[in-house]
C-alpha cells in the first residue's frame, strides 16, 4: 500500500483516495483479470476506504450526516444520489433522480431525511424508501437553508425574492422580497446561535433579516478592494458566492466571485480580515474549523476556503496559512468531519477524493487505523518544492505581461505569489527584455579577453586572482604566518630534544640528525603537500567570478569589519611582522649552529 503525501508549512496533507492515488476496478473485471492483476504493482497497492467511493462522470455535493456515520453525495452521469454507511465502509444504497442536483440538505441525524434542490426548477423530498414529494419554484434555484425551529426552508434563487417552504404546514409561505435592483441570490445561511438570516446577493451586498419578524435588518455592502470586487464580478453568478457563519454567532465569513475571503464580526460594518484566495476564481466553500489543537494547547479558529483550484485553511486571526491541498481537478464541494482532520472533495473527477491533515485533528474511529498507518504507508512525501519552477510575486508576473495567465493552470498560487515554468519565464523576459542575449554575449566577449590577456602579461604579483585580491592576500598572510609559526615551534622542539640527549653523544646524534630531516627548513617546505585556500576547487569561483566580488563600500561590509586598518597601515604592519618573523629565524639558527 502506498500513501500520497504532500507537505506545506511543516503540516502533511495525506491523500487517501482520489485521481492519482490507486486504480480501482469493478469486481467483475478483477475476477476476470485475476493473473494479469496478481503483478500489478499499481492495482495491488490501491487503498480504498469507502467501497465504490466514486460516480460514472463526476461529483456535484457532498455532506457529512449529523451524527458522523454516512455521507449523503450527489454526481451524474445519469443523475444520483450516493449515501456511504462509514461502519461498513462501503456504500450503503445509489439513487437516481429525474434532474442533476444543485445543492441539498440532510433533515434528520441520519440520512433518512433529506432535501434536495434540481437544475430543473424542482424540490424533492426524499424518504428511507424513497422520493416522498416533488415540487416546483418559479424561478431556478441557486442555495437552500433549513430553520428547524419552525420547519421553515429557504430557497435562493434568480430573482428578487428568496422562496419560503414550511415543511410541517406543506405549503410555501410568502416569499422574502430583497430589493428592486436584486437579479439573484447565489447563497444563504442561517446563524446557528441566534438564527439570523444572511442573503448572499449578485450585487455584491449581504442582506441580514429577522426571521421572526420576517424583515430586512441591514445590508452589508461589500466595499471594493485593491484587485478585488469591481465591475467584474457583477453578473449572473457573480458577487456574493459563499457565506457562512461561525458557530459562536458573532464571526462570518463571505467569499466573492472575484477569490477574496472576508471576515466580519456582526458587530461592527467593518471587515476583520481580508484574504486572496490566489486564483480570481469564485469561492465556492467556506468552512469555520474550530476544535482544540493536537498538542493540547489553546484552540485556533481556522477557516477553509475553496474555490474549483485549491483549497486553502488558514488561521481565522491573522490569515496565517496552515495548509492546502490542489487535486489534478476541479472542486466542485468540500466536507468536513467535525472534529477530526478528514475531509471529502467533491470533483469533476470518477472518485471523489479524501484528504487527512493529522496535525488539524485525530482520525474518525470508524477508521481510527488511518492515523496509526500513516506514516508506513506513505511513499516519499512530496514537497511543495516546484524544481521546474520560478516563483513570482503579481508585480513581476504583471511586468512579464503574464497578469492574463491568472486562474489558468499554466500559473500555480502559492503563498504570497505564483509559480510558473521556468521556460515560459525565460521566454517572458526575453520578450520583455530583447538586449538580454545581447549584454551577456558582451560580458562572454569580455570573459574571453580578460583570460587572454592574462596569458599573455605576466604580473610581479605571487596571487594571480581576479576579484577579492584583498580576500586572497588576506589568506595568504595567514596562511605564511601559521607556516613560520610551525617552523619555529618545530626548531624549538628540536633543541629542546638535542639539549636533553647531550649525556649520550652518540644517541644525541642519532636524534638530531633524525629531528632535522622531520623539521621544515623553509616556510615553503613546511605547507608542501597541503593544499592552500586559494587552489581548492571549492572556492576557486570566489576569486575568479564577478558576481563573488566583496564591495568593501557596502554598509554591511563595514558593520563587519568596523576596525578596519587602511592599506598603508597593513603594508608597515606587514614588513614588521616580516622583520619579527626574521628576526627570530635567525635567532633559531644562530643556536642550532652553537
């Protein structure tokens, strides 16, 4: 078995299905395909969690039922509804339906109950046995929310009026009018503390109401942000995409069509945080993560927003992100499981994917062994490393003339910037810079006349070095100082041995004589064989390539270096040294010679 691991921000993201992951075959074929199958290495190490987690085309919602034991998700082709038993880890029952689904609910704890809203103008209710009723809005349906207080559901559609169905009268009430100048309503949500209505609308405004009073309290127009909302973003679809509010009843969160995430306390009109989604596509999910961290410490409110790219979680105070996650397709739906760090993708791929981020919470314990095999079965985690790859910022992706590649797959998001192909980067700045070639033809040409020159002139200077010549007498100096320093030490040690051994003539003979051939006669003698600082090939760049060159100017420089002598004060320091140093070799071999 093999795992597929990704890893950002210190926090691994495991892949358990989905495209690119394991090939699953129907039973039928496998039964078929027995020995060709058996040294499959792929096949073999295909893991499945949930049994037949996928549909024929594609996937369009999916939820989690309230109590955490099934997952209620709707796809095509034909048009269906799958409900997975998470104790079986299989699927429990498939469903077909007349019209593919837009969005649904699950009424009771389990699956039982639900609600759901057809591309085709129609709601349906469905039972344990089946489709109990069926019935028509005038307009075509966009979002549903459910009150359970008083049975009421609502229905946002592409008109001024948001529908109301009263499931226990079974009849619908008198709509909520929006607003003369509203064409539609894209999302909705019901606060779950103290039941506040909040209408997502095309005009980039969220209007709150008071159920009980069935009256508009305010609407929150949604300011326009540098790169952000502007003319764009108007339009069928467009404006308000997704909202949701926290469970603490003061936080919400709204993403637009144009991929900026912000964030309200209901308190104030002023917006807490603002955030990219990165790709300037609609921002289809928002989810408020809250729960206590791994390591036991102080709870972090996260937010996970998704547009049809990439899902991001970032940190709720401050946007600090924590991880993300891109599959190799679109995202239609994402689902969390309360409490844990398992999610669910709905997709424009055959299998629906499942992600699970240990560091954001435990494993369900329907399949609590995820998280103690995780680790051995993964492959070799995959870093967020692109190595074909150049990272830019938007100012100089602008600048390339590639701000239009934004939203495509040709430009990643990540971070606080993009990653494109190196290649098309070089191409972009070739454009963008035609003389390119032509100054580092010049700098080659000059490489080339600056070596044969060299050859040609013969300098009095022992360092035959291009740049940092100050770096290379430095070394040399030193270098020079530890190899009169070894000789001295080594005369030394020689006398010492001879004055000790005067009591046997021949044996003090013997040593001497075997001490001077030890001994280096000459500075030269003592660093023969070992090889200098300047011709190691691991530092040859520094003082052959310009781009090594030390600017002695430079603050930074100075900062280091903050007593410095001049050059004048180095050459009379130097001859002193050289004077001591003489000094006392011939002091040496006056007493050698006694």
């Amino acid at each position: 078995m093999v795992l597929k691991s990704t890893t950002s921000t210190n926090h691994t993201v495991y892949q358990i299905s989905g495209t690119n992951t394991s090939r699953s075959l129907p039973d039928w074929v496998a039964r078929k395909r027995r020995k060709d199958l058996k040294n499959d290495a792929e096949y073999s190490s295909r893991i499945e969690l949930l049994q037949d987690f996928e549909f024929s085309e594609a996937s369009n919602k999916i939820k989690v039922s309230p109590d955490g034991a099934y997952a209620m998700a709707t796809g095509t082709y034909k048009p269906q509804i799958h409900v997975y038993d998470f104790a079986e880890l299989s699927l429990k029952f498939a469903r077909h339906t007349d019209a593919e689904n837009v969005d649904f609910i699950i009424l009771s704890d389990d699956w039982t109950k639900s609600v759901h809203l057809q591309n085709d103008r129609s709601i349906e209710l469905h039972a344990q046995g089946g489709i109990h009723t069926r019935t028509r809005i005038p307009k075509f349906g966009r979002a549903i929310s459910y009150r359970k207080s008083n049975c009421d559901l609502y229905v946002g559609a592409s008109g001024n009026e948001v529908y109301r169905l009263n499931l226990d009268q079974g009849r619908f009430m008198s709509p909520f009018e929006l607003g003369t100048d509203i064409t539609g309503c894209n999302c909705l949500d019901i606060n779950p503390a103290h039941e506040l209505l909040g209408f997502g609308l095309e005009n980039n405004t969220v209007q709150f109401w008071d159920p009980r009073s069935r009256s508009r309290l305010l609407q929150l127009s949604m300011e326009a942000s540098e790169g952000g909302l502007g003319d764009s973003s108007m339009g069928i679809g467009g404006g308000i995409t997704s909202l949701k509010f926290n469970d603490d009843g003061l936080s919400m969160a709204v993403g637009t069509s144009t991929g900026e995430i912000v964030l309200y306390d209901l308190r104030s009109p002023n917006p807490l945080l603002r955030k990219e989604q990165g790709y300037g596509l609609p921002v289809n999910n928002l989810i408020w993560i809250n729960g206590l961290e791994r390591d036991g410490s102080d709870s972090t409110t996260r937010v996970l927003s998704a547009d049809k790219k990439i899902a991001k979680i970032w940190d709720a105070e401050g946007g600090k992100p924590f991880t993300s996650f891109e599959p190799s397709v679109d995202i239609n739906d994402v689902a969390h499981i309360p409490e844990t760090g398992m999610f669910f993708l709905a997709n424009e791929g055959m299998p629906l994917h499942t992600y699970f981020i240990p560091s954001l919470g435990p494993a369900p314990s329907w399949c609590s062994f995820i998280e103690n095999v995780t680790e051995e079965l993964e492959e070799a985690p995959v870093t967020s490393v692109y190595d074909n790859y150049k990272f830019v910022t938007k100012k100089e992706l602008a600048a390339l003339g590639l701000g239009h590649l934004l939203g495509t797959n040709v430009v990643r998001s990540y971070m606080h910037g993009y990653f494109i192909d190196i290649r098309l980067y070089e191409q972009a700045k070739l454009i963008s810079n035609p003389f390119a070639y032509q100054e580092h033809r010049e700098r080659e040409i000059r490489k080339k006349i600056d070596k044969e020159r060299e050859s040609r002139i013969r300098t009095s200077s022992k360092l035959a070095v291009k740049v940092n010549k100050s770096l290379a007498e430095k070394l040399a100096k030193t270098a020079e100082k530890q190899a009169k320093k070894a000789v001295r030490e080594a005369r030394m040690k020689a006398k010492a041995k001879a004055i000790e051994g005067a009591a046997d003539a021949d044996a003090d003979d013997n040593e001497v004589d075997s001490d001077a051939e030890v001994v280096p006669k000459t500075p030269a003698a003592a660093t023969a064989g070992k090889p200098s600082d300047l011709l190691d090939s691991r530092f040859k760049s520094v003082f052959e390539d310009d781009d090594f060159e030390v600017d002695e100017n430079t603050v930074e420089f100075q900062q280091l270096n903050p007593t410095r002598p001049t050059k004048n004060a180095m050459l009379s320091n130097s001859k002193l040294s050289l004077s001591d140093d003489e000094e006392l070799y011939g002091q040496a071999e006056s007493d050698e010679d006694q």
